[in-house]
C-alpha cells in the first residue's frame, strides 16, 4: 500500500509539474502584453527591444527597477506590480523570443 501511495504521489507531483511548465509560456506572453507599448509587441520595440535579451539580464533590471536602484521614468512604479515570480516568467519569455532582424 505505501509503495502505491508513493507512485501515485510521484505521477501527480510529475502531472503537476508538466502542468506548469506548459502554463508558463502563456502567463510569460500575458504578462509580456502589458508591456506592449513601450517594448513593441512579442517585446521587438523600436528603442526599448526585449526579445532576445538574457533572462538574468532583465531579471536583475527589472529587480533594479522594483527596488529603486535603477533610474527610470516609469518603470520603478510599474515594476513594483509584479512579483518575483512573474519577472522571473516574462523574462523567460523575452528571453525566449527572437530578435527583431
């Protein structure tokens, strides 16, 4: 019974896990949306270009951005709205995109 009860907490943790990973791209591109209007659509602007860029390098941005440390016009306001989590998942999602040629 505990070995049952150990596969089945296994193939759910798995399912979960597959789960997420497949909802992230969605959420990273939702998010990504929000920041149309400045950084162009699928994050290919004409001056404020994200698509391409390294994750880490608009995470510790953004995280500049969010604790003040950055200069910024609007960003430090607009990036105390996201969590950690969601900067980690649109910077994914940026990162992820191609460059604009």
């Amino acid at each position: 019974m505990k070995r049952l009860l150990f596969s089945f907490s296994m193939a759910l943790a798995a399912a979960s896990l597959a789960s997420a990973q497949t909802v992230a791209p969605i959420v990273g591109r939702s998010l990504a949306a929000t920041c149309a209007n400045c950084h162009g659509t699928d994050g290919r602007g004409d001056a404020f270009t994200l698509a391409g860029v390294a994750k880490d390098d608009i995470v510790r941005k953004m995280r500049e951005f969010k604790a003040g440390t950055r200069p910024a016009t609007v960003m430090n306001q607009l990036a105390k709205g996201y969590t950690d989590e969601q900067i980690e998942t649109v910077a994914a999602w940026f990162a992820a995109q191609k460059p604009a040629k």
